[in-house]
C-alpha cells in the first residue's frame, strides 16, 4: 500500500493538487510506520509530506517532518551518510522561503560537508 500511496501523492503533485497530495502522503507515513525503523520509506515519505507542505506555505508544519525525516535517516544510515542530502536541501529550500536565510545555510553547509566526504 506504501507505495500506491506515495505515487498517488506524487502523481497529485503533478497535477497541481497539493491537498490531494497531502493525504496521500499522510497515508503513506502511516503504512511506513508500520515498517522495520530502518527502512527508508518512513524517511522518504516525512520528506514527501514536508515538500508538500512548504509548497502550500505551511512551513512551521513542513518544518516538523522535515526535522522528523532527518531524525529517522539518521538513525538508519548515521548522520554523514549521502541519503541525508537531499532532506537538508529540502529543509534549507523550506528555510529560505520562511525568511530564515541564517539557518538555510546551516542546512545547504550540513549538506555539502556530506558532499565532500564522500
């Protein structure tokens, strides 16, 4: 079901329909929960969910799961590993649109020292 949820929201993303997308995405968090900790749909779908939402202008919301989808990469992969980039890029996007161009650094800089080291 993850997955026909995920491609639901992303197909709705598409098409313009973020609210469509949003529910989707929110039931693809809930069949990933249900999933070993360490597989990486619960982390794609946070990051899905957050997108969606820094979309809509809703960036204290995105903010949580993006914050969440770092949380449980982390967990699965350690916090140097290059799955992490994409997330931080994400979260610094979602900073910038809010006015906080300080911490969307912080984030773009997290990403590119992942960047090099690898």
């Amino acid at each position: 079901m993850w997955e026909r949820y995920n491609l639901m929201g992303q197909n709705s993303m598409n098409q313009g329909k973020p609210a469509d997308a949003e529910a989707h995405f929110r039931l693809a968090i809930a069949e990933a929960e249900k999933l070993d900790a360490k597989d990486p749909k619960l982390a794609a779908s946070l990051n899905n969910l957050a997108n969606c939402l820094r979309m809509q202008g809703k960036y204290a919301e995105a903010e949580t799961h993006y914050k969440r989808a770092l949380e449980v990469k982390q967990k699965a992969v350690g916090p140097l590993h290059t799955d992490l980039i994409g997330i931080y890029e994400n979260y610094a996007k979602m900073l910038r649109a809010a006015g906080r161009e300080a911490e969307a650094n912080k984030m773009d800089a997290h990403a590119r020292a992942i960047f090099m080291k690898k």
